[in-house]
C-alpha cells in the first residue's frame, strides 16, 4: 500500500549513504524508547518560551509567513520552527489533545546548529498502532474536537498526501494505507502544523526545495529518492537538485506545503518582523540541518518606489471583473468567499443591468499580478461566467505594520498604516479582539476601544484621543 514518510520526518533523522534502511510508512525515526508514560499529548518543555513573546491569534493577518528550506523540511520541523517563531507550543499540543488517540505524547527541545539554536520537536510513541487507511484518518479528523479551521487545514493536508499516494499506487483514495506507527506521527504533525498555521493567519509562501538523491527501502520495494509521493504533493512549486545522498523533503512536509503555499520564491519582497528555527536530528555533512520561518510584512518594490515619486509607477495589481446575470446571491456570496480564500485582496460585487433589461451583478477581484492567473481560474470555477475581463493597474499604498498591544484582556495586534500621508490609521484587528471579548464576557467595544488607546499611545505619544476630544465638546455641539 502506500507509504508515508521517512528519514527526513524524523526531523532528518535517519543517516545513510546511498539509501535509508527503514519501513518508508510514515515512521519518522522518533525516539520510541523515550521513558515518559503520559497516554495523550502532554507536551515536554518549549525552551523558546523563556526569551521570547508568544504571537497572539491572528499575529500573521495581512502579512507573509516564509519558510526557507536550505536543507528541505519535514512535518516536524515546520511544528518546531513555527513554535521558535512564536506560535505558543500549547496550540500544537491543545490540537493533539483533541484526537482520539493514545500511546503518544510530545516534546520540545532544542539542537545548535552552525552556532544556531533552534528549537526541535519530537512526538514519542510509546506503544505499537493500528495501520489506518485514508477513510479510517479522515474518519478520526472528523470525529475529534478540532476548531473548524484548523480541522479544514488538517484534511486538505492528509487529503493532499492520500492523493498523491493514491495517484502513484493507482488505488481508490479511500484505501491508502499510512504503514506502522509512523501514522500517528503524521497525524500529529499534520493536525499540528494545522493549528500552528492557523493560530498565525499567514500567508504562506516557501523557497525553491532541494530534492535528495539515492533510495529508500519501503513496504513494497526499493524506491527512488525523492519520493514519488512526495513529487506529487510538491507539483506547482519549484524544486532543484539538493546535490546529497539524503532524504532532504519528505511526503509530510512536501504535503504541508503543497497544501498551504500559495507560491514558490526564493525570498520575498518583506520587512522581517519574527525569525523561527526548527530543528532536524541528523547532521547533514555539507549544511546546518536547520529549517528557518520568517513572518513579516510584504512589500512591493514598485509601490514603494512610486509613493517616494508620487506617480503610478508600474502595475503590481490586477482588477478581474465578470458579468453575472445568471447567478443567485447566495453563489456571488460564495464565489467572493472562494476568491479571498484562495489569496484574493479583495473581492466585491456590484448589482448592474445587462442586455435584455436583465438585473445582474459585476463581480470584481483585486489580485497580485502574480495571483491573477490562477484567481481568474478561480472565478471561472466556481463563478457562472464564460469570461474575465483583466486590467493590471498601480496602487499607491500606505505603508502598514501589526503592532502588539498590552491590554487588561491581553496581549492584541492592531494595524498601523503610516506613511507621508497625515497622521496614522490604527485600527484593532476585529477577529482577535472579538475572541478576547468573548473570553473575558464583555462588549467587542470595550475591547476595541481599549486596544484602539493602547495602540495610539504608543503611535503618537501625549495626544488626546478623540473619545477625550469629543467628551470636552458641549451637549448640544455633540
């Protein structure tokens, strides 16, 4: 059946020359033996927490989540480099505690690398597993308590990986097998890096993977490196020859991304804000054995340029736009929902009258020029349009950045939009201070109106706030 990943998982944990010597059925190469008898996912020290601020919920929310991947990735690196970024290691181990499973727990260390300390992150199977199929995953997915999120990014992963599996084994997806106790494993690191992804709100974005060379020893024989799963899961990114006889992306970590990414790049145009690193076990001979996450806000060269100017500049954006006289407002609704979703910056629709008297809606998009092919298919999916109209235009914008606020109900991001445009524009991000408010039983309000003078005491410094300005006014000038 089916194999699942392999050395690499194991945080690159498995040595060789020319081949691994292992059940290529997603074991990851853990420490089985570890000593600990906890029965669910009780995790074992997160070193990062001592030196650095855990990220609120929705810290990523309009900026770009990179992985740089020198060495490739696996499953667990991303949980461990997303942790040493800042994502709290009770997310993870709050999502593994939600499954109804048993005979695990996790861990959080740290390994030095080149000089580098970085956190590393094991799951610890302390008893044998069943074989599980794809149904039978999907099944227990569906049957755990995971928030609606994060158990929407949990499917599309394993979803991901089961298809491609599927796809070289050519068997129903239903049947695939993920071998031996590595299941579990992978079902951690998939729901894992699944909260760990949403608790940011990122869009993600990896560099070019390096592809090891050699063999693997699986179920049903010798397999070329890479993987065929793990080729299938990477189609549309880019990818190179990695030059080392190693198992450098496995069908985890290539699932993950393959599920997530929205693109391929080699380094972003960003303003890094947060710098992760995770960890593999093995020592690569020719490279630190690191996987490197960089949060931080994205820029367009074109757009910097032409605000220093003043003029247009080139085009960074394109404008979609279809005629839809045949649609409900529920599929406009649903269509516009798809857009945002798959990487849209906005996404609009506005009501018309076409040929023939006929009421009817235009419905536009806002896209990166890099995203407007793919958006445009997009619209033609899901939309009841025959054709896209595409205008690639400029946009002047103001600088923005998330700044961290301390309040009574917590720690909350509010946007910044700066610039030589007249004061800044501090808004509280809605989602996070609504989940505060919730948590702590009071108005949203009061929660934005908190975080709204927090953030602008640290913008503008001795200013009256409106709300001051306006409680000074007389009652009939109100």
């Amino acid at each position: 059946m089916a194999h699942g990943d392999d050395g690499h998982e194991g945080e690159h944990g498995h040595h060789h020359d020319h081949e691994h010597d292992h059940d290529h059925g997603h074991e990851h190469g853990h420490d089985h033996g570890h000593g600990h008898e906890h029965a669910h996912a009780h995790p074992h020290g997160d070193p990062s927490a001592t030196w650095r601020a855990d990220l609120p919920a929705g810290a990523g929310q309009g900026k770009l989540l990179f992985l740089d991947a020198p060495s490739g990735l696996a499953g667990d690196m991303i949980i461990a480099a997303l942790v040493d970024l800042g994502v709290p290691g009770a997310v993870v181990a709050e999502a593994a505690a939600r499954l109804p499973l048993s005979g695990f727990h996790l861990h959080f260390g740290t390994k030095v690398r080149s000089g580098i300390v970085a956190t590393h992150f094991d799951v610890h199977v302390d008893s044998a597993q069943p074989e599980r199929t794809w149904r039978e995953i999907r099944e227990l997915l569906q049957g755990a308590r995971l928030p609606g999120p994060v158990l929407a990014r949990a499917l599309a992963t394993f979803e991901k990986l089961a298809r491609s599996e599927a796809k070289v084994h050519r068997m129903p997806i239903d049947d695939v097998h993920f071998h031996e106790v590595g299941a579990i494993d992978a079902i951690v690191d998939i729901v894992g890096s699944a909260a760990a992804l949403e608790h940011l709100g990122a869009d993600l974005v990896v560099s070019p993977l390096p592809m090891g060379r050699g063999f693997v020893n699986a179920r049903h024989g010798r397999l070329p490196l890479p993987a065929p799963a793990t080729v299938e899961c990477l189609a549309g990114l880019v990818t190179y020859d990695g030059g080392l006889e190693f198992e450098l992306v496995t069908p985890t970590g290539a699932a993950i991304v393959g599920a997530h990414a929205k693109r391929s790049e080699r380094w972003p145009s960003l303003r890094p804000e947060t710098i992760g690193w995770g960890a593999g076990t093995a020592n690569l001979k020719d490279r630190p054995n690191l996987l490197r996450a960089v949060l931080g806000t994205p820029v367009s060269a074109e757009a910097d340029d032409s605000a220093a100017t003043g003029t247009g500049g080139a085009a960074t954006h394109s404008v979609l736009e279809a005629n839809l006289d045949d649609a409900t407002g529920e599929l406009v609704a649903s269509c516009i929902a798809s857009l945002l979703e798959k990487g849209a910056l906005d996404a609009w629709a506005q009501p018309v009258t076409m040929k023939k008297g006929r009421p009817a809606f235009v419905l536009s998009v806002l896209a990166r020029i890099a995203d407007a092919p793919r958006l445009a298919a997009q619209l033609l999916a899901e939309s009841t349009s025959l054709g896209v109209r595409r205008h690639d235009v400029s946009r002047l914008e103001r600088p923005r950045e998330i700044i961290t606020v301390e309040t009574r109900f917590g720690r909350l991001p509010v946007k910044v939009a700066g610039g030589a445009y007249g004061p800044a524009q501090v808004k509280p991000e809605f989602d996070a201070c609504l989940a505060a408010a919730r948590h702590h039983g009071v108005p949203v309000r009061e929660v934005l109106r908190e975080a709204q003078r927090a953030a602008e005491d640290r913008v503008s410094p001795g200013l009256p706030h409106p709300v001051d300005v306006l409680d000074m006014l007389p009652d009939q000038s109100r």
